[in-house]
C-alpha cells in the first residue's frame, strides 16, 4: 500500500518541467539503462524528456539533435551496451560562443533539467555550463535571439550528473556506471588466458584500462589471484624487478603451471617513469626464461552488454537523478546522484570532483600513501588483502589453534572464492587448517583433512564447491559431529553455505549446554543464490545467479524478434525469497515479477494480462514475465501460463521456461569473487580474534552468543551478527528474514516497466491522414 500511494504521489509531480539527458565522453555498459530510467521517470511524473543525441556536441549543434521522447523512444535498450543516443567529445562546448549555442538550443524547447552521464570531465562542464547560465540568456536576449520573457521563463538551468566510466574513477561513489561490465569483460579474458597458459606453462602479461586509476587492475588483480599487479597508486619499490622475477620463480618450482600479471595502461614506478606491459614481458623472458605472453585488452572492456549490477545501478541512479531535479531549487548545487552501500545518494558535484583531482596530484606529488587513501576505504582494503594473499609469508610462529572449513546447503558460485582465502590467512596466522567434505555430514563421517597453501590454487575462478556440499543439518547427527570436533580439537568452524549453514550453527549453539566440545568459536559466510540469510543485505553467488537469468531472459526476448507476438513466463529459483527474480526482471525490463513477500490476487494476475494485451497491440512484440518458484501455493506457473494464453489468445501466444539448475551453475562473476575473497579474510581475523579472547590456560571455552556470528555486508559495513539474535528476526518456516531491503526495488521495477503510463501516440496506416490518440498501456523492455 505504501508503494502504491508513493507512485500517486510522484505522478503528475513533474508536470510542466522539461527534462534533457545526454552521454558524454567515453562510453560505459549501463548508460543505455540510465537513459531509459530517466525517460521513463521523466514522463511517469508528467514532465516532458528530450534526448540529445551525440553528446554536447548535439546540444550545441542543435536541431534533429534533441528530440522528445516518449516511452517506446527506449524499448528494449537496456540490455544493449555502449550508448544508443550517441557520445562525442565536443570542442565547440570548451568554448562561451559553443555554450552560448547550446543554451539557445535548450531554450527553444524550454528544457531547464539537464542530466548529463559521463565523465568527471564532462560533469565539470556541466557546472560551467550552469554557472553561465543567466549570462548566456542576457547575451541571447542582447543579440535579439530570444526574449525577455523567455529569458525569465529559463531563469535557473537544473544539472544533475551520473558518473559512466568504466575506471571507477570518481571519488563519492562506490561504483561508477560500466564498471562491474569491464571487469567481466576482464575475467572472461583472465579465465579463458588461464587454460591456454597452464597447457604450455606459459606467463600472460594483462595490459587492462586505467591511465589514472587503477581499480580495473587491482579488482581483477584480486579476483584471479595474479602473481604481480601493478596500479599507478602505488608504484612498486625500487629493485622490484629482482623480487618479482624471485616470486614468479618460487611459483613455478612449487608446481605452478602457469603466471599472470596484471597491468593497469598508467602503471609507473616510484620516480614516475612508465612500466609498460612489454617491458615486463621482456624481463620474465631475460631472467627466467619463461615462455611470455602480452594480451593488452584494450576497448574490449568498454564493449559488451552490461552485467546486471550496472543495469540495476544505472536504473536506480536515473530514477534518482529525475527526483533530483524534480526537488531542484535556484539556490541547489549541481549534484552528482552516487552509490553508497545498496543506496543512491546525491552529492555536491564539484566537491567530489575536486577530490578526484586531489588523488591525482597526490600521485603527480608521489604522495602514494595518500593517494591511496584518497580512493576510498573499499580501494585501500582490496589493495592490503591483495598484499596478504597473493604470496604465503611464513607464520612468525605456530599457533595453538586449529580451524575447519566446510560448505554447507546448495552450491553457490563464490563459495572456492572464499575458502582460499580464508585458509590462507588461517596459514599466515599460524593455525592448523581443516577442510571439510560434503558440510555437516561429513563433519559427522570424519571426512577432515589438513591442507595447505597451494592445496587452493586456482579455486578463486571455480562454480560450484571444491569441498562438496550437503544440505544435511547437525540435529541428525549431532553425537558424530562432537567426537569428530573433540578428535580433531577443532576450536574453530568456517561455515560456508545458505540458509542451511546459518540453521545448522544455530543448532551447534543451542547444543553447547549439552556438549561442552561444542563452546568453540563459529561463523557463517552467507552462500545460496537465494539471498535469504538474515545478518547480510547480499549472499555469495546471489550475484551469480542474478547474472546468468539475466543472460537466459535476453537470449529469451531475442528469440521472439522478427516473429509473432508473444509472451515468456519464465520461472526462478529462490525458495520463497523473491530477489532472484525482482532483481532480474528490473535487470531485464521485465513486465512483472511474482514474489512471495509482495502478495498478489487474481485481479492483479487480470490487470497485468489486460495491461500486456494492450502492449501488443502496439509495436512491442514480446513480454517477459518473471515468477518466483514459490511466490503463490495455487498460481503456478502452469497455471500463468493458461491464464496468459486464454486471455491473450489471437493477440499474442505464450512460452513457459524454467530456467533450473542454471541459475547455480557457472563461474562466479568478479563481485562474487572479490565478495568471497574479503569475507573469507575477514571472517578468520575475527575469528582468530574471538579464539585469543576465549583462550585460557591452555583450552578455547566460547559459550556466549557473540562467539557464534554471521558475517555480512549490510549496507557499507561488514557486520557480525550472533545466530541468536538473528534467530527473532527470521522466517523459519519460509526460511526469510523477516525485513529485507531489496523490498524497496519492487517499486523501481514497478515504475520502469509495469505501471499505466499515459502516451500520445501518432498512428499511421493506410489512411492519407494520421490520427492521433492517447493509450494507457503497460510498457516493458
């Protein structure tokens, strides 16, 4: 209800205004998403919404280059990447006579909202363009071009910036738009370069972007375990080409088939000369003899269809940039709308660009410490935990404590991904490492084992569980589970898996007044597709999982074009939690996504099949439906399926698709394996930390409750959480949290794709004559 009355609210909110967006500068995955969020936004609130085409260079040049859209203007463009109204970079802009020419455009179509997705550089002339703004109107109505009542009309000009970029440049935001797309393009590169280099044992050098920054690098860095990285934050100590050539070494006499480095394209060294991607390749060849390789990936990460974070993250900044403006007064700054955590949030834009400056002259200063710091708390902490894992650094001693690691509940991609850190850092530390197979079962089989650092290698880029995984809980074979705890003297348990693992240490506490081997120290990293363990806003392979029904729903939509109309009733995984499919369907424009936790009746089921009719009728040629497995006890999908059919008989036929086991299979996308990686490290520091604490006279004793945690992100702090207390806030006969954020996102998808729109269509037919009438129609894509 509250969704229903926010969207009456915002309609009509906008009536009057004219709102402009633009791409500038390089392109980025995720801008075509943004586009179609602010149009969509735009006119749900009633304003009217031009694209300018061709970046600044439409807006000065005018003319067929703005032009007002309407809400089929970005059909089916989500999906695409690059940008579907152009970008170019404009000379004529830098310029007052250049600007003066594109104030004179948007005054004649009485834009004063103008929304601009690019660059730093490109928000910079934004502001500009803004600040000018009264001037340009005295000189146009000086020089007899408009009027003064005009002028008055366009007093204010509105700016709002999204950042696209796909370096993730842009200090105030967590991730830029195009970002997580490149470092998929990276990863399918590093994981197709691994297999070719292990079967001859060759070393790859990777040349990725980032002239100025060295995310890309150090992100895929992380997420492919690379041998040696190099990012122009921080140039490697003098004589670096003794100890990397030293490291490659140790890597190949220890069994290693294969190296990587990764170079970011701005790599320099200490006294700020460039390494370039052939000077190391030469350098491995003249000291090691090692057969070498340079791939320089180049515009490959700019291309591509974008990931379904950057489509998620693209739609929410849209929708946010339109409500931006729409709360616009005189006296607001220009600013940025940025991601923070799982929010949108707006920024004072010349704020955070003038901090972007200051990384770079920090850099410029070699005030490589600060400039790293400058970054970000996220930038600083992948570059120590980059430090920590990429080479074993011997125990200073041995620690009496010794850990196990097991995977618990379904597969989920990213569970390897947080195993090999974790036991890593458990090395490091000095504690003797377990692994378990196949979760509590094998706990309670004595199926434990001691490994070792290189027992991991290659495991980051690996679906799926290396350890096998059962969904067997503790209660059924607890007695077997304390002897092998006391036999092992495990005094510390990594449980990795979904809402089983969380279920399973709960028992394991509730257990300890009745079995004092079981008061050792616990934690859950969350790992299901489903995404439904209280204690984190985001599970291990939820991503994943997100990304390959994305993939199956595009693939589904294209094999409907060029014939009759038709409709997909595609169903997913998740249990009862819905967000499988409501991030999906926003990820693909889908028409509707039926979930458990937003219930729905028959009339509901009515509107949409109406809504979808309607659609038809149109140009659209195609509808996507999404339902969750379990959202309804009596809607099925087969039951969808005939209702869709009967109703939309003669005007478009219906498909069902299970999407399945798909939805669990593949390697996990660069988010799951940078995820994975931090919570496998953080979750044995805090470990370690509890076990120092509950150690005493030579044995471990933990029985209170905050020696047994999940740990998750939730929002921008990773958080430990004891089972117990999540144990009152969880749905156990549904196995849900009881409050779940993405909640909110059911109100994005509902306005960029489901609700009625008014539009003024113009017909043409056979007739001399065009007739024009308005519908009020259900659009998705």
């Amino acid at each position: 209800m509250a969704a229903a009355a926010e969207l009456e609210r915002l309609r009509m909110a906008g009536a009057g205004m004219a709102i402009a967006v633009l791409t500038s500068g390089g392109d980025a995955q995720g801008m075509n998403a943004a586009v179609r969020a602010v149009t969509r936004m735009g006119i749900y609130v009633g304003a009217k919404v031009f694209l300018i085409y061709e970046g600044y260079e439409g807006l000065v040049e005018g003319g067929d280059n703005i032009k007002q859209a309407n809400w089929l203007s970005v059909s089916n463009i989500i999906q695409l990447g690059g940008t579907v109204i152009g970008s170019a970079r404009c000379k004529a802009f830098t310029t007052r006579a250049g600007r003066l020419r594109a104030a004179r455009n948007l005054v004649e179509h009485g834009i004063t909202n103008l929304c601009v997705i690019g660059g730093d550089g490109s928000l910079t002339g934004a502001d500009i363009f803004r600040s000018e703004w009264a001037g340009l109107l005295e000189e146009l109505v000086r020089d007899g071009q408009i009027s003064e009542e005009v002028a008055r009309k366009n007093c204010h000009l509105n700016i709002v910036g999204l950042v696209g970029s796909i370096d993730n440049d842009f200090c105030g935001t967590d991730m830029t738009i195009g970002t997580d797309s490149a470092l998929h393009r990276i990863m399918e590169v590093v994981d197709a370069i691994t297999t070719t280099a292990q079967s001859h044992q060759r070393t790859f050098v990777l040349e990725v972007m980032g002239r100025h920054c060295g995310y890309l690098a150090l992100v895929s860095g992380l997420a492919s375990g690379a041998d040696w990285l190099f990012i122009p934050e921080s140039p490697p100590e003098d004589g670096w080409e003794d100890l990397m050539c030293e490291r490659l070494g140790e890597t190949r006499s220890r069994g290693s088939r294969l190296n990587i480095i990764i170079i970011a394209a701005g790599a320099i060294d200490r006294s700020g000369k460039p390494i370039s991607s052939n000077y190391v390749k030469d350098l491995v060849v003249q000291r090691l003899g090692f057969d070498t390789r340079v791939t320089v990936l180049g515009h490959v990460q700019r291309g591509g269809t974008p990931s379904a974070f950057d489509r998620v993250l693209s739609s929410k900044m849209g929708m946010e940039a339109v409500m931006a403006l729409l709360e616009a007064t005189p006296d607001t700054p220009a600013c940025v709308v940025s991601h923070s955590g799982n929010q949108s949030v707006r920024l004072p834009l010349m704020e955070c660009v003038q901090v972007t400056k200051d990384v770079q002259k920090a850099m410029d200063e070699k005030r490589f410490d600060e400039a790293i710091q400058l970054r970000g708390r996220s930038f600083e902490n992948n570059w120590n935990i980059y430090k920590l894992l990429a080479h074993q650094k011997p125990a200073q001693e041995k620690s009496p404590f010794s850990m196990a690691i097991l995977n618990v509940g379904a597969p989920a991609a990213g569970m390897n991904a947080a195993v090999r850190p974790a036991l890593r850092i458990g090395i490091c530390q000095g504690h003797t490492i377990y692994v378990v197979n196949d979760g509590f079962e094998g706990l309670a089989k004595g199926q434990v084992r001691e490994v070792g650092w290189h027992d991991v290698a290659g495991w980051l880029g690996r679906g799926g569980s290396m350890l096998g995984t059962k969904r067997t809980l503790p209660k059924t074979c607890m007695e077997k589970i304390v002897e092998n705890v006391r036999k092992f003297n495990i005094q510390g348990l990594l449980v990795i898996g979904g809402f089983e693992a969380y279920e399973g240490v709960l028992q394991l506490v509730e257990a300890r007044g009745q079995y004092e081997e079981l008061c050792i120290v616990m934690c859950v990293i969350p790992a299901t597709i489903s995404n439904n363990v209280p204690g984190t806003d985001f599970s291990l392979g939820s991503d994943t999982a997100v990304n390959a029904a994305m993939e199956s729903c595009d693939r589904i939509k294209q094999s409907a074009s060029g014939t009759k109309r038709r409709v997909f009733i595609v169903e997913t995984m998740g249990g009862y939690c819905g967000y499988l499919s409501t991030v999906t369907g926003i990820a693909v424009g889908a028409d509707a996504a039926y979930v458990y936790e937003d219930p729905f009746t028959i009339h509901d089921l009515k509107a949409n099949v109406e809504h979808l009719t309607d659609k038809m009728k149109t140009d659209i040629q195609r509808g996507l439906v999404l339902r969750n497995e379990k959202c309804h006890e009596h809607y099925t999908t087969e039951f969808l399926y005939n209702l869709y059919s009967s109703e939309g008989k003669g005007i478009f036929d219906c498909r069902i698709n299970v999407l399945g086991h798909l939805q669990q299979g593949g390697a996990p996308t660069p988010f799951d394996r940078n995820y994975g990686t931090k919570l496998g490290v953080k979750a044995v520091l805090w470990m370690s930390e509890k076990l120092q604490q509950v150690y005493s006279k030579g044995r471990v004793f933990a029985n209170s409750g905050d020696t047994a945690c999940v740990i998750g992100l939730r929002k921008k702090v990773v958080a430990f959480s004891p089972v117990t207390e999540l144990k009152k806030v969880t749905d156990f006969e549904h196995r849900l949290p009881q409050e779940q954020w993405w909640l909110n996102l059911r109100l994005m998808l509902k306005m960029l794709a489901n609700y009625q729109i008014s539009l003024t269509e113009y017909i043409s037919g056979q007739m001399e004559h065009v007739t024009r009438r308005t519908l009020s129609i259900e659009k998705g894509f």
